[in-house]
C-alpha cells in the first residue's frame, strides 16, 4: 500500500516514474519518486529530483494492491 498526497508523474531522461510532489517553486517542482505504478505496486524511494515539468493524476490518496 502506498498514501501520498499529490502523486504525479514526471521524466527524468527517457525514463517516466510517478512520485510525491514535496515543493513547487516557480516553474521547479520537487519530487520524491516512487518504484512502480498505482495500477501494479508503489513504493516510495529515497530519491529526489527537482524538474520543471509534471503531470498531476487524479487518483485516491491511498491505493492498495489486492491480490
């Protein structure tokens, strides 16, 4: 189970991740990245990265894998 508060998705490189919003700054924004997708398992990572591009989903604030 994976709960944030603002998940969105974002690239980094070629490479999409989906992660916790934690700061906006002007046209930077702040993300923790998590491992994953909502529709399989998120977990959340200890990497951060500072981009200028994101897109916010529209999921429930908690999403939990049903086996």
């Amino acid at each position: 189970m994976a709960t944030f508060k603002q998940l969105v998705r974002f690239a980094v490189g070629d490479q999409t991740h989906y992660g916790e919003l934690i700061n906006t700054d002007g046209n930077k924004y702040t993300v923790q990245q998590f491992d994953g997708t909502p529709f399989d398992k998120l977990l959340l990572t200890d990497k951060t990265y500072t981009v200028t591009d994101v897109c916010y989903t529209s999921l429930a604030t908690t999403l939990t894998q049903i086996s």
